[in-house]
RNA sequence: GGCCCCUUCGACUAGUGGUUAGGUCACCACCCUUUCACGGUGGUUGCACGGGUUCGAAUCCCGUAGGGGUCACCA
C-alpha cells in the first residue's frame, strides 16, 4: 500500500517550493490509488505561527490538493498534530536510551558553542565531541536527580558507511564519522524533527518519503534511527526533490521576490496555472506538451522522471502559462474572480457589463490583476493619456476630424459595433483618409492608451453618451 | 572548510552510444491586422572543461572546474 505525506512545519506562508513538495506526493498518492497524509510537524514551539495551519488548509483547498488523513479529516493513525503526540516520542527516546543507542546529554549551550568555535578554529567541521557519550550509570542517576536540564542523543555507530537509495539520485553514501549525535530529544521534551519524523513515519506506515533535497544529508541519521528501533525492514524509500531556485541559482528565497502561495495568488494567478507551472519544474512527463490539468498530471506522475538537478523558477513561463488558462476560463469563472477587484475599486457595474469586458480583454491578460489595471477606462474615463500615443496620433488635424466626426456620432440613432464601425468608414472615404487615422485617435481620446481590444466592439460597450462626453472632454482638454 | 548532490540554448526541459541535438517560455524578423494581444511562418542561442573507453559519445569511466545543499536543543 502506497502511503505518502506532506509534512510541513506550520510557520507562516506557504513556500512554493513546500507546494511543488505536496504536489509531488499527491500526484504519486494518487497515481497509484495510495494514500496522501497531511501531518502538521509543529515541535518547534518558538516558531509557531498563529493560524499558520488554517492558512495551509486554505491554501491547498485553493491549489486543489486533497489529503485522505489529517489533523482534520483524521485517520487510523491519528493524531496528525505533533504537538499531541509528544508522549510517543518521549517513550521511544527513552527504548533508545534503554537499549543503548542514544544517551543523555547534559551538555550547556554554552559548552556546546565553546566546542564548536574550537573544532571551527581547527578547520574541522563543527560537531558535538560527545562529551556525554559515555557518561556512567550513576553519573547519569546523578545528574538527574540534581535536576540538570539534559537532551537525548543519537548515539552514531563509529566507522560505518551508511547507504540508501534514493528514487531520483540512485545509491547515496556518507561515512558515519561524519554524522553528529543528533539530540532526539530536546530539553523542554519536545522532539526533534530527526525522531519525530522517523517515529511518525513509521506508525503511520509511511512507503514513500517524498521531499525537498535539503534533507538529503540528513538521511543517514534517519536511516540510523530506524536500525537503532529494529525498524529495518519497514523503512520508506527516499526521493529527494531537486529545489528550487532563485535566478542567481541559490535555494529559491522571500528576498529575491515572491516565494509564498499566496503572494501569486493575491498577484492575479489561477492555482490551475501555478500547478501546471511547478509541476513541470523538476519533471516532465514529455516535453512536447506543456499544459497539464490536474487529472493529466496524476495519469502521468513517474517519481523516477523527476531531474536531479535544481530548477530556477522562471517568471515568464508562469506568466504566460497564466494568460493561457485565463483564456481558457469561461467568462463566467473570471467574473467571479475579477468582480471582487472590481468592487474594491470601488467601480459600480452590472455583472453584465463586466462580462463584457472580460470578453473584450480576456485575449489581453496575463493575469486576473490585469482585467482591472489594464481595463479602467471600461469603468471610467481616463485620467491621464498616454504620452507615446499622443505624440503620434493626436496632431491637429486628426483633432479636427474627431471635432466633426462628435455631430455625427451625436446624432447616430443605432449604436453598436456595425453602426459605429459603418459610420467611422464611411466619414473616412468622404475624407478620402484611411480609417487608421480616425481609429488611433478615437481610442486615445476615448481609452486613454494606444492599445487595447478592437475599437468598434469597445466604443460599443461604453456607450454613445460616455464615448461622446470623452470625445468631448479630449478635445478641449488634451493638448 | 568537511560531507553530500548536481552540470544540454538566457529559463524550463527531451534525449540512456550513431539525431541536421527536439519542444516550450523569452527574444528577433516577417505575415495577419484599426492598436495591443491571439494565431501563423522563420530565426539567433546549448551538450562546463580535460582525458580516456569505442568504428562512433550529450549519452559510459576518470579527473578538473563551477554551482548548490547541509553541517542547531529549526524544520
């Protein structure tokens, strides 16, 4: 049975590097008919954010992941909240200590940092020098009952070599001198991630453990844990994920622009086109085809495709792969995205009108922000007009023109795209001008910029009294 | 610095010994056209480097270089 989780610690936003990490276990959960867990990893008490969990719920229901366990949909292995299962760490930290494969440590945080400026001065790597390893019984009785604040160990097996495979990179080695005696246990009682994840795992019967590469390194002291329990047997098989990057190729981070879920989609995105868009960093199921709906991913999701190398997450793709999917959206499903833009505004139009711009700008947009910054005049008459185009189209005779066509737009009775585009062809050829040179001007005086939808269907859904009154207005205000 | 991982156009990638090294985004040109966008056509740009192995290497091996990750009582 296929049983997989997305593990992520509730501080804050949600990274899109921890989304494409959900993605991918979702995606393989349900490939193979398995199972998709949610566990909250909240141990670390100081890094809590208030409403951190509600905002990942949120925010996966938004991309559309699902989870069949969970802190809220619950499960056979419950609970899925860290903090509620301290006992179990607890007594499995102290099965270690018993059996011998992990000691208390009594160690100060000053002593420690001491230890590791001196083994940095030496130009060794900065590891604990197990002081407490070999601490005896009674040391260990008396140290405790004087109260000493003490952490739990990993007691690491000296001169191993430790291997496991892992489903994207193959077979991975480190020597174990080169592993630190991971405190499992920290001195408030909580765990550390290295033994709630390994005790977790197991008792939820995890097969797959599917995350980001920064835990690459730290995987022989899991593999460890699990010998050190006799969990041998029943230990998951690894994927390592390449990370995400910034453009400079460093690990993709807040400074170097928008990293949270929600910043893309407070920036217009669709979830459909940030899933499309992350699920291709890192695989690829083709390469030929590059739009993908959910259900497309899931029929073609292969953890052995995913690369090995990083990925930069490159704007532009996701940009136009966002126009895409906007355009792919019934004018319906963008009303209601666009609406509350609109509102907020403080813009007042039928839902009918608006559905009519949408139609009108849905073609121009790369983002749903777009349909309200780039489509004002739709709402209101402009207030500023585009220098670029005023220089070329606004010249005094193309002034005049627009002076004599306003009488006769005036006194049209039909107003619709034929009508007004009949009028402005058949007022051209009496000028023996081509239309172009009543066309760019029309829509500067009317619209402000020099480009947008096609000029007779926009007049026509502004109305002959508005696109009069602008003409008007342009013409005794616009030098 | 130690350890580990990685390396095909600017970006995302296809490619598993024999290809004119393919696709997408971006960029450029042209076409379409009342502008913009869409669409269409074409184009510029790439196998990090050096050695092997082989009739033949982007593909296999070994080095070098470069990049990244990780070295907490954070996850």
């Amino acid at each position: 049975m296929i049983r997989v989780r997305f593990a992520p610690s509730p501080t804050g936003f949600v990274h899109v590097g921890s989304l494409r990490t959900a993605l991918y276990n979702f995606l393989f959960a349900r490939h193979h008919g398995g199972v998709h867990i949610l566990r909250v990893e909240d141990t670390d008490r100081t890094r809590y954010v208030d409403g951190a969990v509600e905002n990942l719920l949120r925010t996966m229901e938004w991309v559309g992941i699902t989870f069949d366990e969970g802190p809220t949909q619950g499960g056979e292995y419950g609970p899925y909240t860290q903090s509620e299962r301290t006992e179990l760490y607890r007594t499995h930290a102290d099965t270690l200590v018993a059996n011998v494969k992990a000691y208390r440590c009594f160690c100060t945080a000053e002593r420690l940092d001491e230890v590791r400026k001196q083994m940095q001065a030496q130009g060794q790597p900065p590891m604990y020098d197990r002081h407490c390893r070999n601490l005896t019984t009674d040391e260990v009785k008396g140290k405790m009952d004087a109260g000493i604040p003490h952490v739990i160990r990993l007691r690491v097996p000296l001169g191993e070599t430790i291997t496991f495979n892992d489903l994207v990179r193959g077979d991975v080695s480190f020597e174990s001198k080169t592993i630190d005696d991971q405190v499992l246990l920290k001195s408030d009682g909580f765990p550390t991630y290295h033994l709630a994840n390994v005790v977790d795992d197991f008792h939820m019967k995890i097969s797959h453990v599917i995350r980001g590469e920064e835990w690459l390194s730290s995987t022989p002291k899991h593999v460890l844990l699990y010998r050190a329990f006799g969990w041998e047997d029943s230990m998951p098989k690894f994927a390592h994920l390449p990370l995400l990057l910034n453009p400079d190729r460093s690990k993709l981070s807040k400074r170097q622009g928008d990293v949270a879920v929600e910043d893309f989609r407070e920036k217009g995105y669709l979830p459909d086109a940030l899933i499309n868009f992350v699920a291709l960093l890192g695989w690829n199921p083709s390469a030929t085809e590059e739009i993908y709906s959910m259900n497309e991913l899931i029929s073609q999701f292969e953890i052995e495709k995913v690369n090995k190398a990083g990925a930069v997450f490159g704007k532009e793709k996701l940009d136009w792969m966002n126009s895409e999917y906007i355009r792919k959206k019934s004018p319906d499903e963008l009303l209601e995205m666009v609406k509350p833009l609109v509102i907020a505004r403080g813009y007042d139009v039928t839902d009918e009108y608006l559905k009519s711009v949408i139609v009108l700008m849905q073609e121009r947009t790369r983002s749903i922000l777009d349909f309200v910054d780039f489509s004002d005049y739709f709402f209101d008459a402009p207030k500023s007009f585009e220098e670029k185009s005023k220089l070329k189209n606004w010249t005094p005779e193309a002034k005049e023109r627009l002076s004599e066509l306003l009488p006769i737009f005036v006194a049209m009775t039909e107003w619709n795209h034929d009508s007004i585009e009949a009028t402005i062809r058949s007022y051209a050829e009496s000028k023996a001008i081509s239309a172009g040179k009543l066309i760019h001007p029309l829509r500067l005086a009317v619209s402000g910029v020099g480009m947008g939808p096609g000029l007779f269907e926009m007049l026509a859904l502004i109305g002959k009294n508005e696109v009069c009154e602008r003409i008007q207005s342009a013409l005794v205000n616009l030098v």
